[in-house]
C-alpha cells in the first residue's frame, strides 16, 4: 500500500471516527432533550392532576357548603312553617272559643226573653180564660150574687 493511500486511509477511519463521534454526541444531546422532555412532561401531568384535584376539592367543598345552606335553610323554612301554622291554630281555637262564649251569651239571653215572652203570654191567656168563663156565667145567669154588676138579673 502506497502511502497515499494509506494516507487516505487514514483520513477515512479518521473521518469515520469523527462522524461516529459526532452521531454519538448528537444521539447523547437527543437522548438528554427527549429525557428532559419526558421529565417536562411528567411534570406538567402531575401539576396538572395535582391542579385537577385542587379543582376538585373546591368543587366538592363548594357542593358540601352549598349542601350545608340548602339543608339550613330548608330546616329554617319547616320551622317558620310550623311556627305559623301554630299561631293560626291558636288564633282559630281562641276564635272559636269567642265564638262559642257569645252564642251561649246569645242563647242566654234569648231564653230569658223568650221566659219572659211564654210567662207574659200565659198570664195573659188565664186572664182571657178567666173573662170568658165569667162572660159565659153571667150569660147563664150563674155569676155570684155578690158581685156588684150593674147589669145584674137581681137587680140588688
């Protein structure tokens, strides 16, 4: 081999080297840039899932308060629900109670009338009673003799 050759020879292996060198730092510099990207993109992934249950937490706590206000506020409303319809039970029963007191006043007070009304009306009916049988005596001529009637039969 000539030495030209072997020159050229070398310059190849030499070349070769070189370019070996060079694809193994460029695969390293890939290998490093593919690693920092994975670990990039972990990173993103679990800032995000720790973002996502951050989210999640909020949202469940707001539904817990929300939850919470709904149930309060139900509870309070049942309770003026039933407060009111205790009031009005009340008042009904004291209406009613009133009501009750004023008829019996009522009734009271027309027996009393009506009493007085039956005893008038007897009184007045036995004293009619009492004229008309003296009417019919003396029309028979049965009426005591005592009584001083101008229109007297005897004439006394």
């Amino acid at each position: 081999m000539s030495s030209h050759q072997h020159q050229q020879s070398y310059k190849a292996g030499e070349a070769k080297g070189h370019a070996q060198e060079k694809t193994g730092q460029a695969m390293d510099t890939m290998k490093d840039k593919a690693s920092q990207a994975a670990d990039s993109a972990r990173g993103r992934t679990h800032d995000a899932k720790d973002q996502t249950g951050s989210y999640l937490d909020a949202a469940k706590e707001k539904a817990s308060q929300t939850a919470q206000a709904t149930k309060e506020k139900t509870s309070q409303t049942a309770q003026a629900t039933k407060e009111k319809a205790s009031q009005t039970a009340q008042a009904t029963k004291e209406k009613a109670s009133e009501l009750a007191e004023s008829g019996k006043e009522t009734a009271q007070a027309g027996k009393e009338r009506t009493g007085g009304f039956l005893q008038k009306t007897g009184e007045q009916v036995k004293g009619m009673a009492q004229g008309a049988a003296e009417a019919v005596k003396h029309t028979f001529g049965m009426a005591d003799v005592d009584e001083e009637d101008p229109h007297s039969k005897t004439g006394h």
